[in-house]
C-alpha cells in the first residue's frame, strides 16, 4: 500500500533551482519542478500543445501503471530520452522541466502496474512516487494520472558528448592531448 506524502521527503529538482523559480510553485497543491525525457519531436509537440496521456508508457515499461512519469534528476530524464533520426534535431535528445502538481501521493517501493487505479479524482490518491532509491539504490519515479496536473515550462534540446567516441558520429569533448596533437600537425607544415 502507499504511504502519506509526507514520508515523500524533498524533491531533488526542487534543491536546485534558484529561489525565485522555486516560488513559482504552490506548496498548497504540492507542485515541484520534474524532468521528462523524450525526443525533439515529442517534446516540441508537448511543448505546444501539452501532453497526450492516451500515449503514456508507449515507449518504456510502466511500472506504476498507466500515467506521465517524471524524474527529479535530468540523468534519469536522460535515459527515456531519444535522439532525433531525421530532421533539424538529428543527433539531439530533449527533456522537459515541468511543473508537476503532486497533491496526496502514495510512496510505493515495489513496482505495482495496478499503482494508477488508486489515483485521480474520487480516489484516494493524486500521484505515484516510485522510491526505487529506497530498495534498490536507483532513481525515484512520480506518475500523475492527468496532463492537467502537469505544465511544460521548459523544453531542453541537447546534443550529449563523450570524452571518448562511443557511437559514430557523436562529438567528443576536446581535450588537452588533443590539443596538443593539433600543435604538433602544425609544425608539419
């Protein structure tokens, strides 16, 4: 069974912003700022037009039930996140930073694909916190049932680059010995 939302502790994405986008939350709704990993494409339409629910979990398991999930850490909104094949965006991942109304939440530790059927009106809950951090060291998950409990305040597009290739066509990070190599080429000359 679920927990209060008081057991649900402070939320990571929350710590990190400065004060002044902080206060752009309602404490009395139990609203925070969460990521949401997806691709160029989705995000820009979700963006625009807000989120389509009828497509929540149609590209990953879901674990807690049908609903939109949600990461207080941009790594693990990291992981859902897909590059772009095609299009302006080719090679680019996105995310999102929205502002999440909570309300009463039930903490579950254990996955539970029936978690949605205690949420939304008349029920006794408003959203999943998925505390996977607790038993098995991993990410926390939240899950809201209604795209009216969601507002997408930032989309993120970003290109992700390694200090060693590890994919074709993936930039590198530049680095010193690098550097240094260029230098050399240049006495070649």
């Amino acid at each position: 069974g679920g927990r209060a939302s008081a057991m649900m502790g402070s939320v990571r994405s929350e710590a990190a912003l400065p004060r002044h986008v902080r206060r752009r939350c309602d404490p009395g709704l139990n609203e925070v700022y969460l990521f949401h990993g997806s691709h160029p494409r989705a995000v820009t339409s979700i963006a625009e037009d807000g989120f389509d629910l009828d497509l929540s979990g149609s590209s990953t398991s879901a674990a807690y039930g049908r609903g939109a999930y949600f990461s207080e850490c941009s790594s693990k909104a990291d992981e859902y996140s897909k590059d772009q094949e095609d299009g302006y965006y080719k090679g680019y991942y996105a995310m999102l930073l929205c502002r999440v109304i909570l309300g009463k939440v039930q903490v579950l530790a254990e996955f539970d694909t029936e978690a949605c059927s205690r949420l939304g009106e008349g029920q006794a809950f408003d959203s999943t916190l998925g505390d996977r951090e607790a038993v098995a060291n991993t990410y926390r998950e939240f899950v809201v049932p209604s795209a009216a409990q969601i507002y997408p305040e930032y989309a993120i597009i970003y290109e992700r680059m390694y200090r060693r290739p590890r994919v074709r066509g993936l930039r590198n990070f530049p680095s010193v010995a690098a550097d240094e190599d260029d230098d050399d080429d240049d006495d070649d000359d």
